[in-house]
C-alpha cells in the first residue's frame, strides 16, 4: 500500500521486482495506491486497486478529528481485502500507513513498514505500534519509538554501483525536483542557464510532470518530464542539485556529490533537513539555501568535485534485505 509520490511508489515497485526474482507470483502481489500511484507504477501483471484516502498534515490530532473519515477508507479497503487471503501488508508510509495498520489487524496479516527518511513521518510514526517489522534506511532513525526496527538500508532505484558511473572530460549537473517536480529547483535550473558558468558544464534538468518549458535553446541543455530509468542519468552525472528527501539516498549510494536544498514547509521539512544534514556530515553533499549559495559551491568545486566530496558508496542499498525479509514470512 502506498501513496502516489516518487518517493513512496518506487520502493514498492523495487520491492516487487525483488519478491518476483526470488520467485513469488505477480498473482500473489496487489498494490493499492491512489491515481498518482498507479502513473508511476506501470505494472501489467499485478493487480493494481486504485484507491483514493484520507489525507492529513496535522499528525495524530489530525487522525482523531477526522476519525469516520479513516475508519471509512479502513472499511473500503477491508471489503476488497477480505475474501483474498492477505497475508501481508507492506507500506512505506505516509497517510496511508494508518489505513494499512489498521486494516492488518483486522485482517490477522503480518504488517510491515519501510521509513526512507532519518526522520520519520506521523503516519509511520502512528503505524509503528501495530507493525511486525519496520525497515529503515538509517540506523539512527529519529521519532519512532518502537523496539521492532531493522536496519535495511535505503530502497534505491538503481542497478548501478560506483564504479559504473563514467568519467568524461566535461562536467554534467543534474537538477532533479523529485517525481513531482519542484518549483524552487527548476528556477535555480534556469537562472543557472543565464548565468556564464553553465557555458563551462552539460546541464540535466528532470522538470516533472507538466513543468517543461520548450522555449529554451541552449545546446549544453536537456530537459526531461520524468525519468523512468534513472541509471542512465545517474551513469553520466557529475553533480546533483535538488531535494534531500528519500530519492537524495540513490545518488548517495553512488557516490555521487550532491548541493541539497531541503524542503522548507510543512512536515516532510524535519525529515528533508535531517537528511541533508546526515549526508553532509557523511561528506556526500553540501546543504545550500539559496542561488548564491548554490553558484557559489559550483565554482568553487567545479574542477575537483571528487576532491572535495567522497565517491564510495558509503550506504547500504535495501532492496534485497527487505524483500528476503518478505519472502520469508511469505511461505513461513
């Protein structure tokens, strides 16, 4: 189960690919997600419900004050769920976490969640009282008190390792909003174009859906809407600009420098800056505020970014601990 954002649907879609490669049947596999979701998925042997939930910013409180709302998705999703012998529920959070929670218990399914994030949402963080197992890309992840965690590594959606990245004699940025695309990075996208220095780099830009801008004529330039396969981006990056949410973990598992802009507003901003902050720390990227900033860190690094950043893979990639994990509780 899980939400219709990047960050959310492409851990599940790894997850699958996993499941499957170890040998269970997509016919033994159902995702519910929401119309974002089920864009991002594209899966044609496994049966997708398309669900629309619940939603709410406000935590706990928010959950308690809207409490028919939830229990009328949790009754919508047990209805489908009941005559399909469900013996796991998997998420990776959000608003729909609680849904899950609830539904696998009134089910009688073992419960599992993934947390992307150093720092936990409120949906994980409400969730993970009910839950078997909750998978965590750090080993210090912040606001959730439970016993049951295990340390998996971030879900990356890449085939690649470090040393398959290639080495080319002209510098490429790559500015990357995240599956949904932000507003913030494709302006420091564009005002890098007219800046001179981008003369000096080849400059990727990843606008989402509905953000590209056509008018734009510069031969050092190439503009995407979305990215199915991030490998042949990632093969051919220098350095990433962009959010430090769950998707900043696949470039940092390459090794690859990032300049990390962390989202300001609302909930999703405690766990953007504590993950910059960690990959700061870690020496995999520099947090900016600002264009300044930003051009700034450029120039300065431009010609000796391996000097300045490590290009080791530093993290522990998840996918195959967490679907092993899944696995085995399938057929115990």
């Amino acid at each position: 189960m899980c939400v219709g954002t990047g960050g959310h649907v492409l851990p599940v879609k790894n997850i699958i690919n996993e499941l499957i490669n170890y040998g269970i049947e997509e016919k033994n596999i159902i995702v519910i997600t929401d119309k974002r979701g089920n864009e991002f998925l594209k899966l044609e042997k496994i049966e997708v419900e398309i669900k629309e939930f619940f939603i709410t910013n406000k935590g706990v409180k928010g959950y308690l004050k809207n409490i028919t709302k939830l229990l009328a998705s949790v009754i919508e999703i047990r209805k489908f769920l009941k005559d399909k012998s469900v013996k796991i529920i998997f998420t990776t959070g959000a608003y729909i976490a609680p849904i899950a929670a609830i539904v696998s218990k009134l089910i009688g399914s073992k419960f599992y969640i993934q947390e992307q994030n150093i720092y936990a949402g409120y949906g994980n963080k409400v969730s993970a009282h009910f839950a078997s197992k909750i998978f965590t890309s750090f080993k210090d992840t912040k606001n959730i008190k439970v016993k049951n965690i295990m340390f998996a590594g971030p879900i990356v959606n890449t085939n690649l390792n470090s040393q398959d990245l290639l080495i080319k004699s002209i510098k490429t940025i790559s500015f990357i909003g995240g599956s949904q695309g932000s507003k913030d990075i494709n302006k420091l996208a564009l005002d890098f174009l007219n800046h001179p220095i981008s003369k000096n780099f080849k400059v990727l830009h990843i606008t989402g859906k509905g953000n590209m801008n056509l008018e734009i004529k510069n031969e050092n330039y190439i503009q995407y809407e979305y990215v199915e396969d991030m490998d042949n981006i990632y093969k051919i990056t220098d350095l990433v600009i962009g959010r430090s949410g769950g998707g900043s973990l696949e470039p940092a598992f390459l090794g690859i420098p990032q300049l990390l802009i962390p989202y300001k507003h609302g909930t999703t901003s405690d766990h953007q800056r504590l993950n910059a902050e960690f990959l700061e720390k870690k020496g995999l990227g520099i947090i900016v505020h600002s264009f300044s900033d930003m051009l700034d860190c450029i120039i300065k690094l431009s010609d000796n970014l391996n000097e300045h950043f490590r290009n080791d893979q530093v993290l522990q990639k998840g996918n195959k601990i967490v679907s092993k994990e899944i696995y085995d509780q399938f057929f115990r």
